[in-house]
C-alpha cells in the first residue's frame, strides 16, 4: 500500500509539473484558464481560485487544463462568448501562442530532469562500482553482436574506435559516438592485443551491455521476488550460492543455464550465510512469456556512495539528462521497426510500482526516477496522435503553413483515431503489467 501511495505521489507531482506548463503560458498568453485538475472522473478536492477552479479528481492517472474556447472553435455560434471574453479565448489567440500553450507541457517534462538530476548529483547518488573500474568482460551474452564479433569474457577493452579508455563509463561514452555504426574494440586478452570489429547497430547508444557484455558479478542475492519460489523456499538477501544440484556456481551469469536445467524438478541450491553453508531446495517454475525457468531473484550489485560540487554536479545532471533523452528516442525507434519487443511497453501499474519502490530509497533514487519518467511522459506527448500534445501541435502547424485550420470533419476522425490507438496501446500496456505481476515481476 505504501508503495502505491508513494507511487501515485510521484506520478501526480509529474502530471503537476506537466500542466503547471500549460497553465502558465495560457496565463502568460491572456488565456482564461477554467480548471486545473490533477486526475480524471469525479472531484475529490475542489476550491475556486480567482477565475480558475483547481480540482484533485479521483482517477490519479493523468490530469487537464481547460482554457476557455478550447477545442469549441466550430460551436461558437451556439455558445456565443462577449467581447471580453473572445479576447481571452484559447481560439482566438494566434496560432503561434496556441502551439506555444500546447508545446509548454511536454517541454516542461523534458526541462525537469535538468533540475532535478543536478539535484540528484549534489546531495549524493549510489552508483554501481564496476563503471569506474576497467572495462573487463565478465560475461558475454551469446547470440549477441559482441558474441558474433568474438569477443570473450576476460577480455579488457582498451580503446574503442580512436578513443583510448580506462572504465565503463568511458567505454559507454565512446559508443554513443559510434552508435549506428561498425566499431574497432582494441581488447586485451592473455597478454597480447587484439582489433575487433563489432557490427554494432544502434543498440551500441545504450552502452557495453546492449552488445551482449557484461562486468564480471557475483552470484550473490541482492532482491527477492515476493511470492516467488527463492522467497518461498527461504534464500534470503545477501545469501551467495556456491553450486546447483552440485554443479558449480562460478557467477551470477551461471545461474540462467543451470537453472533451465530444472525440467519441472526440485533443484538443490548450496548457498553461503554468515560463514556459514545450507542447502535449500527450490522448485523453478516456468515462465508463460518465454517459457524460461525462473526462481525470482536479483543480483547484488556492489555501489559506492558519490556526491559532487555544485558545478560538476550540474555538468553531471545535464550530460544525464541528454543521455536519457537520447537513449529514450533510440528505444522508440527501435520499437517503431520491430526491433525491440512489445513486451517492454510498460503501463500506470508498473510506472506506480517503479515510483513507489523509488521513493522508498533514498532522495537521488526519487530523482533519478522523476527524471526517467518525465522524460518518458514528455516524449509520449510529443506523439503526433491526435488526443495527445503532439497532435495538437501538428494540427497547429498545418494551420500555421496553410493558413487555415483543418476541417473541423477531418479533425474529428482524426481524434476517433487517435482515441482507438491509444485506448489499444493502454490495453497492452496493462496486459504487459499484469503479465509482470503474475511472473513475479520478471
């Protein structure tokens, strides 16, 4: 429950921020703004304010700010407004402050990761050890591109490309200058040194463990997943498992292979605890997506605590920033052509558990996610679908080309459209996190 809440807060400050920019350029426009609400469907809390009602709604998946002459342009006539009024009507504005309102709120969501990340960075954020130290290959993920080019784990990157690095972080950042493109990976391997070229396609913007490579990990638990067998049987965080069914557990990479080994049995996990070895019986089930075994369970990954001045911490949080952004553009156009699965598609029920779990932690885990998901909010409103911000925006700049609205028939059909995709896309959406819940949150 404490997780929903807390979800639902951080949501609802993200719908704010959203509206609060449209709001404000209406209000900076001359737009009589009626309503400004936080949610859908009935009120729960309402007060009149000057001109303006603001309204917290019982449906917390969303919000609106109505304008006075919005989206009513061909029912004047029957709902005629005075001079005064006109004046401050959303469709008699120009349509350059019409797509200056409608642009506002994305915009804000896309401003806010660079505020709140330098935020993040300045009063201390964890972060995983291995991305200062040196880009070793601890596993690579077969059938992958890095698999297909040769690389092996023990590998040590030296260079990619042209560019010389010494950690993960600089071995991240040389790929996304090469995104899209074939990339020379110098590696050193027993002693001597090695030039291989990766055929990496786009996936190389997202780093080293897009192109199937992986820093070497411990197979120690870091998370349990609740109702899953590991939790059931009694692993417990912390716990480092030595062998399965006596076949021996080198690191976590180990664990997918032996594990699909299960075959509808009981398998028999040695584990380490306070110095300590047990065994403990666990029966993997199968997944109904891809039929894999699992058992429910996450590594521990070792962080080190950083905070940074206020200066580095602004370069840190804005370079973040763009980061996101891009890597979020990328996944959408591989989406788009096929490339990645549906299946990633996430809906309210797993932004609200990935809030929740957020704000639980610590204050740059609650920004870190605020931005990831305002960045995730603003770009879905980009969209050209009519219903959405960007398919207002699109609207506005055929009327500001052609020097005519579409016809208001066309834009009705439009929104119909509009309405049945995205009613589709909530649809998987919700089928992708209730698939979630059922397999354990894998």
């Amino acid at each position: 429950m404490v997780t929903i809440i807390a979800g639902i807060i951080m949501l609802g400050i993200l719908v704010f921020i959203h509206e609060l920019g449209h709001f404000a350029v209406a209000k900076l426009a001359g737009v009589k703004v009626l309503k400004f609400s936080l949610g859908f469907g009935p009120r729960v809390v309402s007060r009149q304010w000057g001109e303006t009602e603001y309204m917290i709604c019982a449906v917390p998946l969303g919000g609106y700010v109505q304008m006075l002459g919005e989206g009513v342009q061909e029912n004047e006539e029957d709902q005629p407004l005075s001079e005064e009024e006109r004046s401050r009507s959303f469709a008699e504005k120009s349509v350059s402050r019409r797509l200056a309102i409608v642009a506002a709120g994305p915009f804000m969501n896309l401003a806010l990761p660079f505020v709140v990340l330098p935020l993040a960075f300045l009063v201390g954020i964890n972060l995983p050890v291995f991305l200062d130290q040196p880009a070793c290959v601890g596993y690579v993920l077969p059938q992958s591109p890095a698999e297909e080019a040769g690389l092996l784990s023990g590998d040590c990157i030296v260079a990619v490309g042209d560019q010389a690095i010494s950690s993960w972080i600089d071995a991240d950042k040389a790929l996304l200058a090469q995104a899209g493109q074939p990339t020379v990976f110098d590696v050193q391997r027993d002693g001597a040194y090695h030039a291989i070229s990766v055929a990496a396609d786009d996936s190389s913007a997202e780093g080293l463990q897009a192109l199937g490579l992986a820093p070497y990990q411990d197979a120690v638990v870091g998370a349990l997943s609740p109702g899953m067998p590991a939790q059931k049987s009694g692993l417990q965080v912390g716990d480092r498992i030595l062998s399965i069914d006596g076949e021996n557990v080198a690191s976590w990479y180990d664990l997918k292979t032996i594990i699909q080994q299960a075959e509808e049995g009981t398998q028999n996990f040695l584990v380490e605890r306070s110095g300590q070895q047990l065994e403990i019986p666990i029966a993997p089930i199968r997944s109904d997506g891809d039929g894999e075994y699992l058992v429910g369970i996450a590594p521990q990954v070792e962080t080190v605590f950083k905070r940074f001045a206020f200066k580095e911490a602004f370069a840190k949080g804005a370079a973040r920033s763009c980061d996101l952004i891009e890597l979020t553009l990328v996944f959408i156009q591989k989406l788009v052509l096929g490339k990645v699965s549906s299946r990633n598609i996430g809906g309210p029920i797993t932004v609200v558990q990935v809030a929740g779990q957020a704000a639980q932690t610590d204050l740059a885990s609650i920004f870190s996610i605020l931005a990831f998901l305002s960045i995730q909010l603003g770009i879905l409103n980009l969209f050209p679908i009519p219903i959405l911000d960007g398919g207002h925006l699109l609207f506005g700049f055929f009327e500001l080309i052609f020097r005519r609205p579409l016809p208001l028939r066309v834009r009705e059909i439009a929104q119909q459209v509009g309405l049945l995709f995205i009613v589709l896309l909530m649809a998987l959406a919700f089928y992708n996190d209730i698939l979630r819940i059922f397999n354990g949150g894998q």
